[in-house]
C-alpha cells in the first residue's frame, strides 16, 4: 500500500449541517460530477487487463489492509455505499441514503437505518438481504475473525432486521458521525452468510475462500484465481445494476506484476489496459506513450509518513530522539527528489481534501538539522568515531523498512538516510513485499526488526483518524502500528466521532494535531498525489481521491468497440 485503510468522508447529518459540508467541499474541489474519461456511448465487451503492483492477501470483505487486495473487492463485492471519484458517498445496496430528515438517522447519531434495495441476488441466486448485512458486522467483531478494521463496528450493541428482511436498524452505544463512511466500498461489503457461516470465524481468512470466493455480489466474479499471477473477474449477471446493462466489460484481469519495470514493459508493448500507483521515477516515461493517458485525482487525501516502533526502546522512551528525527527531514527534497514533483507539502494525517480534519496553520516542525544534532547533544547522546551517537550502552541505530521493488521509496530511503546521517543517526534499510509488511511485520511489532516503517494511508470518506493512533487499535485490535498509547488522544478521538458540527470538529482536529506534533509517534513526510494510466481505447476509468480507489466506479469501465 500504500497501505490505506478506509474510513469515510463525514455524512450530511441535518439539512444545515449538509448545506455547510457541500459548501465546504466544493470548495475545496472534493464534491462535483463524476467526470467519466473517454468520450462516446459504451458498449459492452472485451477483457481488460490491469496491472496491479503487489498481491493480493485477501479478497474477503474486511479480512485485509492492503491496497491492491482492495482493488479486487471493489470488482466483486458490492457495498452498501459506494464512493465516487469526487469522495461523496452514494448509495449501493441501499435503497437511499439515511438522513436525519427522511428518519434514517437518529437525532442523537445512535440508530442508523438502512433499508436494502428489493430484489438483490448474490451471484448464485441466493437471495441478498439485511440478513447478510447483520451476519457480516458480527463475524467481524467475533473475536475469532481478525478484521482489517474494527473502528465504529466495536460501537454496534445490536441490530433489528424488519420489513421482509430488507431494513436494518443499528444501534450504537455512542454516536459516531462517520457510521455510513465505514459501510463504504468493497473493503466494507456485506458477506453472503449462507456461504461464511458453516466456516469457523477462525478459519476463514485460511480458507480457499480468501482468494478466491466462489460467490460476489458486484459487478463481477472471480472466476479464476492464481496467487502471485493474477486474478481473473468476469460479469455477473446477478449485479443489481445488470438491467440497466453493467458492467460492460466481459472480464478484468488483475494481473500482479513482480515490479515496477515489468509495468513499464507491459505499458510500452500496449499489453496493458491500465495501472495504477505508478513509479513516479517514471513518469517520463510513461508519458512518451503516445497510445496512453496519464492522470492523477486533484482530490487525494493520502499522506507518506514514517512510524516509530514504541516497542523500541530508544524510540519509544526518548522524546527528544524522534523530535530530533522530525526536524532533520528535509521534506522538500523528498517531494523534488524521490516523488518528482508529485506530492505536496503536509505534516499531518489530514490532506487538503478532507474537511473538516486539514489544518493549513498546523505547528509543523521546521527543517532543521543543527537545532536536531544540538538536542541529541544536549540530551547526552555524543557521536563515535563513526559518526553515530550512543548513551549508555544505546546507539542511535535503526532499522528503516518499508514494501520492497518501490524505485520511489528507495529514493526516499536515501534522502533519509543522508538526513539522519547529518545528525549522528544510521538508518539500516530492509525491506519487504506488501503481503508480509503489512502482515506479520507491522502487526508483529518486533522491536529487533521493526524500528521504523514508512508507508502511504488514507482515511478514505471521512477524516477519523481513531484506526490510526488509539490505544484499543494496538494490533491484534486493529492497526496502530505504532504499539503507541495516550489516553488524552483517545478522548479527542471520541469526542470529534460524536461531534457533528464541522467547525467544532475542526478544532478537535487541530487538538489531535498538537499531540501528533508534541509526541511524534509518526511523522508525516508529504501529501502524494498517485499517478494513473490508461490506453486512449479505454474509458470510464477514474481513480477516486481515496485509499484503494483505482477501481471506484469499475463497472463503467468500458473499451472502444468492446475491443479491449
């Protein structure tokens, strides 16, 4: 991933409170039409090939974190909410979004409604209901199922289901403004429970059915699933929206590529239909292609930050050592040397598109190297004859990971390595493919191996950071990868999830910021803005601004003369 978790953009909670959201994101540009690429009337046809950056470690609703699994869940799975590739959120499975007017919502934002459209299929026939939607948020809080994401399920305290199945009625022990956001896109889609229930909670994620699940409700359906090669979706013709002729593709393959250069080949031998998260080191390159587009969501809301392990001794116990860290990078030369450009200066979790949660006066430390290498001094760490510093048996060492075959990265690498150095630091590289980084390496927390990592997030609809830093997210109970624990950032944490008002949120916001930019338990490196292509013979594909997005919107895509 990048690795993104995706939690939702705030929903529009009373008509004022609505009013003042779309003001406030098309303003910033974040809520407007979706502007589908490619002109002319689709037709349907043809196989898309799309060359996917890293595997796959689950295509099971909430079984994974990581970004291209995500990309595949948005082909299969069909969720109660869609996003789009503006960043608002429009309705799936649902029959209409819930407000507060038409009764979907509570006053208090405590009982969340959902009626389901009447008449859904999963892809063998069976019908889709409320049932499945009910069945899902409770595997995922058994404590046997270990899921991507527990944030604003661990809130549910029970469900009714009514009106023939097709409604369910949440209700939650707190409220929690961003409620819809965590239903949104594939990642969050309801499972079909007359598969899942006769497989142990524990099991599942083991099964043949976390690569390749024999019934979907999206658009399409795996039909061919090769681990490490590539995975192979076709038409279901049990898609709410088949009557209205969607998709138009036959297939999508999802063919994994070892690297970034095979990518290249594949675009430059026309063997591709698209890819995204593309090497910027590229991007010369990619645009010598006469026979492809290549563009980027103005909207993004991901941010590049490194994690400092607290399970790490020297890390986790001295401030003083992950400030010096902070003021000794030199971002700019990150944004102009390893992303070329693309990406934007940001030193919180919060990029421009999120409103509220983008602080534009955030108290972001100043590139500094002498006032860093002088509070390591002061604070007794002294240089050796090799240049790094150590105190009492401790050496200022540490072992720098993030995914491997990324040509960006490893330019980020150096420019940390050089900054770190100026100061009496060794950053020691060692990196690893998305499946274990993301896996058992940041999950694992093991303080000999996993002293800071760097990797790409997003909050994906709304700015709740809570996944991100709260104690009860320290893994196994979600992805604080940080292992880091402030019991005041909780507090913030739950008061911006029952705050309504987006000026009030803001300021809880810039609170949690302070924090972030006092303790350091990560520090933000750049906004990035990810880079796309597509064959000019391609259309209807736009990234949305989101973690995971490249597929939003993935049954509009169609070929010239269904010829891909």
């Amino acid at each position: 991933m990048m690795f993104k978790q995706t939690k939702p953009r705030i929903l529009m909670l009373s008509v004022s409170f609505f009013s003042i959201m779309v003001l406030l994101l098309s303003a910033c540009g974040a809520v407007g039409p979706n502007n589908q690429q490619g002109a002319g009337t689709p037709v349907k046809g043809g196989v898309w090939i799309d060359d996917i950056y890293e595997e796959p470690d689950s295509l099971i609703p909430n079984g994974s974190t990581e970004t291209f699994s995500n990309l595949v869940d948005n082909a299969i799975w069909a969720p109660l909410f869609y996003g789009d590739a503006s960043g608002h959120i429009t309705p799936g499975l649902v029959a209409t979004l819930p407000t507060v007017q038409n009764g979907g919502i509570s006053s208090d934002l405590k009982t969340w409604k959902f009626t389901l459209r009447s008449g859904l299929t999963w892809s063998d026939g069976q019908p889709l209901d409320a049932r499945d939607v009910d069945f899902s948020w409770r595997l995922w809080m058994n404590p046997k199922f270990t899921p991507g994401s527990s944030t604003g399920f661990n809130l549910i305290t029970g469900a009714d289901i009514s009106n023939n199945n097709l409604t369910i009625t949440f209700h939650l022990k707190q409220a929690f403004s961003p409620f819809l956001s965590i239903w949104t896109d594939g990642l969050f889609a309801p499972l079909p429970q007359h598969v899942f229930a006769s497989i142990p909670p524990d099991r599942i994620l083991n099964s043949p059915q976390n690569l390749n699940p024999t019934v979907a409700s999206g658009p399409f359906m795996v039909t061919q699933s090769k681990p490490g090669s590539s995975y192979t979706v076709s038409r279901n013709t049990h898609y709410y929206q088949a009557a209205a002729g969607l998709p138009y593709l036959d297939k999508i393959v999802f063919r994994v590529s070892p690297d970034q250069n095979t990518i290249l080949k594949d675009l430059q031998s026309g063997a591709v239909n698209s890819s995204w998260f593309l090497d910027v080191t590229k991007t010369v390159a990619y645009k010598a292609l006469s026979n492809y587009t290549v563009s980027a969501n103005p909207h993004a809301s991901n941010f590049e930050a490194i994690y400092f392990n607290f399970r790490n001794p020297i890390l986790g116990n001295n401030l003083d050592v992950r400030k010096a860290i902070a003021m000794a990078i030199d971002h700019q030369a990150l944004i102009d040397t390893a992303r070329r450009g693309y990406a934007t200066p940001l030193c919180t979790d919060h990029g421009q598109s999120y409103v509220p949660g983008y602080q534009a006066n955030a108290p972001c430390p100043k590139f500094d190297p002498t006032g860093a290498a002088q509070l390591l001094e002061q604070d007794g760490w002294v240089k050796g004859a090799d240049g790094v510093r150590s105190k009492n048996g401790q050496r200022l060492e540490f072992q720098y990971s993030t995914t491997a075959n990324n040509y960006w990265r490893a330019d980020d690498e150096l420019v940390m390595q050089s900054d770190m150095s100026a100061i009496g630091i060794k950053l020691d590289i060692t990196n690893y493919p998305a499946s274990t980084f993301f896996g058992p390496f940041l999950n694992g927390g093991d303080p000999n191996k996993y002293n800071i990592g760097e990797f790409e997030d997003s909050f994906s609809y709304d700015g709740d950071d809570y996944s991100l830093e709260a104690c009860s997210q320290i893994p196994p109970g979600g992805s604080n990868f940080s292992f880091y624990c402030n019991h005041d950032l909780d507090k913030l944490f739950q008061q911006e999830q029952v705050t309504a008002d987006p000026n009030a949120r803001q300021a809880i916001f810039n609170q949690i910021h302070q924090i972030y930019l006092t303790e350091f338990p990560f520090v933000t490196l750049y906004g990035p803005t990810d880079i796309a292509i597509h064959k000019n013979t391609a259309h209807g594909y736009n990234p949305g601004p989101e973690g995971a997005s490249e597929t939003v919107g993935v049954w509009n895509w169609w070929c010239t003369g269904g010829q891909c």
